[in-house]
C-alpha cells in the first residue's frame, strides 16, 4: 500500500493547535500523575486499566475493556508464552468514531504495564508518588510509558479544546503485557483492531524510530549432585556450574555484536545478553542440587527466532559438554515471554513524512532517526497486519532503573507533534 | 581433668549385651525409620520432638522438653546468630537417674533437624517415607542423624532388656539448630546439662573422630545499577558482579588448603567455600539492581573467628574495588548461622580408650581416626564445658544430597559399642 502524504495543515492552525496543547499542559501533567500513582505492575494494572476507561469516557470516547483470553490470541503469529498470569490482565481501547469519515484512520497505543521497582531504599522518593523537579517528572512507568500515554489523549483534548475532532476512526489503546510478551498488542489485533497508521508514544527522546531488534526471554535450569558441604568435592555445584554457560552465552553476545546489521552501524553495542535473575540452592551447607537463571538476549532483523533458539542451544549444549557432571545432565532451556521478531519500518513512508513535518513545526528541527536496541509493540502492527508503526515520544531517563524519569518539556513536545499529525493525517471536523 | 579407663566388662556381659542389641534390632530400626517419616526440617521439626519425649517417656526417663529461648544463650561463648526462627524451636533432653550413682555420667546427644530435600523428583523414592534396600535405610535424616540419635537410646534398651541400667546419669539430648547453628546443643548447656564425657553418633563410619574444622556461615549482599536491558552497558549488573567476587573466595579457599594443618594432613581438600544460595533480579527485562549469596567455609584449629572475617571480608573489599561499580559501592558480609569454631578433642583419652576398646568387642578391629571437615555440636561440650565429646556413630551416604542412606549393619554395630561404652563408663547396676 503506498499512501501519500497528507496536505500541509494552515499555519494558523499549527499555532491554534499548539496553543490548544498548552492551554491544558498543566492538566496533562496532572493526568500523567494520576496514571504514575497506580502501581501497574505486570498482574496489578486493573485498577489502572479501570481509570483509564473512565478517563477515555468521559471525552465521550466508546470505550471496550475486556480481559485477554489466551484462546484468542496463542494460535497468532507474534504470540509469545505467557510469562506472568493473565487472571488479572486486562486491555482498554477507546474510539473515536467521526460523523463523517474522510481522512485516515490512526491507533494510538501505549502500554499500562510497569516494570519492578527493584529495593526501594534506592530510590529518592517512593516510585509511585510522582513528584516534580525543574523539567523532570519523576515516578516508576512514567517514561516507559505512561506520559506517552497520556500525550496521544491529550493531543485529542487539545484538537477538542479548538471545537474540532479527527475526521477519522482513532484508537486509543492502553494495553497491559508490553514488558514480557506484547500480548496485549497482539490481543487488539485479534479483536480485529486495524488503521492506516499507528504511533507508540514510547520514550525515544523525540527521534522517530527506524527499526527495532528481536528480543527474547529464556531460562536455563541447571541440576547439580547436592552432598554434604564439607566434602564439596564429592558433589557438583548447580550455582557455580551456571558461571560457564553464562561466559559462553557472552560470547556469543560478542560474536553478533561484531557482525553488527546496518541500521545499528554507529552504535556501540546494539546486541545485550543480559542475566536479569537468579535463584538456586536451598540450604547453606549443601552443594547446591538446582539453579536458575533468566536471560534476555537481542538480535537482528534477518534472524529468525527458530534459528536464534538453535543458537542458544548449541552454545548451552557446548559448554555444559565441557562440565563434568552437566556434560552427562545437560542443562534445560525454557522459553517463556519474549519471543518477539526484529522490525524495520517499511511502507510507513507517508506516515513518517507528516510525523517529521509536525515535529519541525513544533520544535524548528527534522527529528533524528533511530533504531532501538530493545523492542516495542509496534512490531504486531507492522509484521502482522501491514500497518506501518511509528515510535515516537518524550524523553526519559533510567527507565527499568531507580529514579525513572521523564522531560515534561518533550511530554508537551510530542503532545503537539501528536495533535498536528492527527490534525493532518485524519483530518479534521467540528466537534457537535 | 584425667581420668582413668574404666575396667574392661566380662566377656561374657559382652556377649549378652550384643545379643540383647541384636534381639531388639528389628524394633531399632522401625523406630529409626518412624523418625525419619516425620519432615523435621529446621522450624518443622516440633512433632518430632514431641514423638521423642513420648518415646523417652515411654522408657521412664525424666523428661525435659523446652522452647529455646534467645535470652538464656545469646550472651554465651559459641552462640551463633539465628539463621531459622525458633517459633517452633524445641529441644528435649530425657535423663536417666540411677539408684546409686557410682560411675562416671554420659551425654549421649543428637539433632532432630534436618537440611531441606531439594528437588523431590530427583529421589528415588520420597524423602520422609523411609524404605530399605538390602543394607540401606534410606531416608533424607536418617544418616544425618536420626540413626544415631535413636542408637543411643536402643544401647540403653539393650541394658533394660538384660534387667540392667547405667549406674550414673545419662542424658539423651535431642535437640535441634544443629545444622544452622548449635544453638540446640548450646540452650542444653545453659539449662546445666553436663556430664563426664559426651557420645554424638553423627555419622563418622564407625571411625572416631579426633577433630573437626570451623565452619562459618555469611552472606555477600551486592548492589547493581539498574538499567533497561536495551541499554545494558550503561548499568550494571549485580548477579555477574558477583562472579569475580566468588572467584577472589575461591583463591582465599586455595590458599588456605595449601596451607594444611596436620589433622589434616593427607586429606585431598579439607577447606571447602561453597556458594550454596543465591538470588538476584526481579525482571528479566531489567539489568538486575541487586543479587545476594549465601557461603559456607571452614577453617582450621588455631584460626580465630574474628580473623576468619576480616580475611573474607578483606577479599571481598579487594574484589571489590576492580569492579567499576562496586568499588564505589561495596557488598555487604553478613553474617547468621554458623559462627562455629574449630575443635580438637583434648582430655578425653579415658573416654577415646573406652570406645576404642567397645570398638573392637564389637568388630574386632579398632576404629579408625578421622577429622572432620564438617562441623558437629562436640565443639559446645569440648570447648565450652571442658566435657571430652566423642564423635562416632553410623556409616552414611549422601547426607545432604539425595537418597540419603544409612547402612543398618553399622547402625547395629554402634549401638553395640555404646551398650558397652554404657556399661563400662557408667557401670551398671539392676532394674527395679
């Protein structure tokens, strides 16, 4: 599908629109708190999800919130296992639906989902107590990605705040599962959710986002012959056994690192294998009979998941060989939530186009491309129903870390890039 | 203290107190394998006790059964901070009086607790649903020591059966925090439990044990930089932050095996460091902000606690401060369980030579010498109460590991040699 780009919005109206977003900044900011304070830890979103369907409604937007159902999505390509119980999980999107629909239609998507904390003591203030200092707005989930989330809604008060409407179907999707499998993503599209363009308001510091590579999640189990402490020799340790597989896993980090794809030719270390959690042994004086550990590796567009799992294996396989009691115990390897596909953008370049032309009417600047070395929902959208998906949003610090931040300035930034876009790419109507 | 070797027994005394060992061998073994059908892991282990103190009632012992109580031990030498909670924390000690005490008394002390299962499934059969193979009794405590424990009181049953009974006080101590702390062992002492000498069948295959390491248990705490995996680089990683601080344990462990102390002599590895636990991390997705380890170690006589600390504490400082985020931000040592020191037996070649000489009544050979590189609760009576503790009891395989096992022949044969110990240390005199 090549589309063209959208006419250039008056110039007067660019204004309007971005005096519109800035009339209602300080509410937007407010409304980002609110949705900071729900502790929307991957199983504890609902009540979040809840207040996001009231805040959508009362803008008189036709809200569905509907729990997701493995049965309608694990057939889908783009599923991932279930890492963390869907008892609780539950997705919102809300429509606007024109009276006369002229222009293209646009989903809006963002994530409700959090990531842990990590030990408290090692924040400044409590992470979901949002507070303010200068430009930033702290609070765990505020960049990644709840101001984003809040951006896409706030560019439609804005157009609202002028008597105007799109003049096209949007989605605003707040979905749960972003951080472990897109599911969430993947679950809108089996409820048949589709446009001419997406945008992910995710935090990538107002670049626009060329591509993104494949994550996955695995788990290594390790079995080692529990004995007696004090004749150590006689067993096999399942903690200390893990520290070579992990050393060979490393290098195989290295290996595609040095092999680097074009779209991540300057970057410095585009692929991270990264241990993220362990657990093994039950008692202090036993050899320890069992260790786990948690993986999340990256890869390349043009890698298939199969053949990267193979390569995880193979390389498992070959240093658990070269252990004296896992050569005859091989090490098992568990896939359990990401196993997410690279993406590069493609057929988005009209969407693209007017994202660039409304970020240089907001800031004066072309915003950089980039690629991203981690993933974003935006892959469902492009891989698997042809929708061109761009990421696009405020900037933020130490997301997944202590202090998490996000730029109030870039939240406003994006906002008005949002409502210019939409303004262009769906047109615009009177509201009644 | 020296003492005189109590007189050899009338071989023909000898003779009737194997048989009397003998005939009540089958019930020996059915009460050894209904104490090992109850799971009295540490803070499980009170019906357990309660069995016991009914068992030893049933004997008509005196018996005192108590919750030990921080207040009464945590000022005394040998006291190990807690490691387990003692909500549940009983002991029970059954005292044997005699009409006229004329001999010399006994402890004759043993541990209900017993180290956790690790993973069921790799056991042949369950772990507390004991069952016997040709010599085996398999069974997770039996070896450790439930064996033991029930063969002191079959060598006093044995006596009964003949009409006799020791002609001085004997104490059979169940207690419990063995394997954490001592603390069991340690709460009889501060109640004025004390005796002549001291007899703890752990299981030594039949060898008389001379001496036994230190053993210390500590945990490593360290911190990470969380970050997004995306961008690992810029964070830093607690769990693989751990590896170099293990491995500078490990070159202090090397050191000190090179540098052996005599009891130790010809042994291949007496000192063993063992990462036994471990935990890190919260989201796979997350560079992981913080990781703990659990170690145990061991050390030789003439090695102070306190110096043992400051070397581990000064080789994790050290390993410390070549890791970019550690030097700035050093683990934590802490220290619960074991702060258990060395001990040599001294002063108890009156008791040694009575062993030795029930040794060979029974085998006809004499036992052999070992040291051990494991710690046991004789350190409490030898070096805190100037009470000889011999440590001599069953042979056992893969205590601590899985389908632990006891040999029953040599549960048979201990029980002999301490009915004669009994005998000959305490005297004997007749039933009512």
């Amino acid at each position: 599908m090549t589309q063209t780009v959208p006419a250039e919005l008056d110039p007067a109206l660019i204004k309007q629109i971005i005096a519109a977003v800035d009339a209602g900044f300080e509410e937007q900011c407010q409304l980002t708190e609110k949705v900071i304070s729900f502790p929307s830890l991957r199983g504890q979103e609902a009540t979040a999800q809840d207040f996001m369907a009231q805040t959508y409604r009362s803008r008189g937007l036709s809200v569905d919130h509907w729990k997701i159902d493995l049965g309608d999505i694990q057939h889908l390509p783009g599923f991932s296992p279930v890492a963390v119980s869907y008892d609780n999980a539950f997705n919102v999107v809300a429509t606007h639906r024109p009276r006369e629909a002229t222009g293209r239609s646009l989903i809006l998507n963002g994530h409700m989902d959090v990531v842990p904390t990590g030990p408290l003591d090692l924040w400044t203030k409590p992470p979901f107590h949002p507070w303010r200092d200068g430009d930033w707005l702290y609070g765990r989930g505020g960049g990644d990605m709840k101001a984003g989330l809040v951006c896409a809604l706030s560019a439609f008060d804005a157009l609202s705040r002028l008597g105007l409407q799109p003049a096209a179907n949007c989605y605003f999707q707040s979905v749960t599962e972003e951080e472990c499998t897109g599911n969430g993503a993947l679950a809108c599209l089996a409820r048949g959710y589709r446009a001419d363009a997406a945008i992910i308001p995710e935090p990538s510091d107002m670049c626009l986002v060329a591509g993104q590579l494949g994550v996955m999640w695995f788990q290594v189990k390790l079995q080692g012959r529990p004995a007696h402490v004090g004749w150590a020799g006689t067993g096999s340790n399942a903690i200390e056994a893990s520290f070579p597989i992990i050393a060979a896993l490393h290098e195989l980090e290295a290996k595609w690192n040095a092999a680097r794809h074009q779209n991540w030719a300057d970057h410095p270390h585009p692929i991270n294998f990264v241990v993220s959690k362990i657990e093994g042994g039950d008692w202090t004086s036993s050899v320890p009979a069992w260790c786990t550990f948690d993986m999340r590796i990256s890869f390349y567009p043009g890698m298939k998941l199969e053949q990267v799992r193979r390569d995880i294996e193979d390389t498992v396989r070959q240093a658990a060989g070269n252990h004296p009691f896992l050569a005859n115990n091989p090490p098992q390897v568990i896939y359990h939530g990401f196993q997410a596909e690279p993406y590069i953008v493609t057929g988005g370049e009209a969407a693209q186009a007017t994202l660039r032309r409304s970020h240089r009417s907001v800031t004066g600047e072309d915003p950089a491309d980039v690629s991203l070395t981690a993933t974003t929902d935006a892959r469902f959208f492009g891989l698997y129903a042809g929708i061109p998906a761009l990421v696009y949003g405020p900037k933020a610090i130490d997301i997944h870390g202590f202090d998490e931040r996000v730029s109030m300035r870039s939240m406003r930034d994006v906002t008005c890039t949002i409502a210019l876009f939409m303004a262009q790419w769906c047109g615009v109507e009177k509201r009644n």
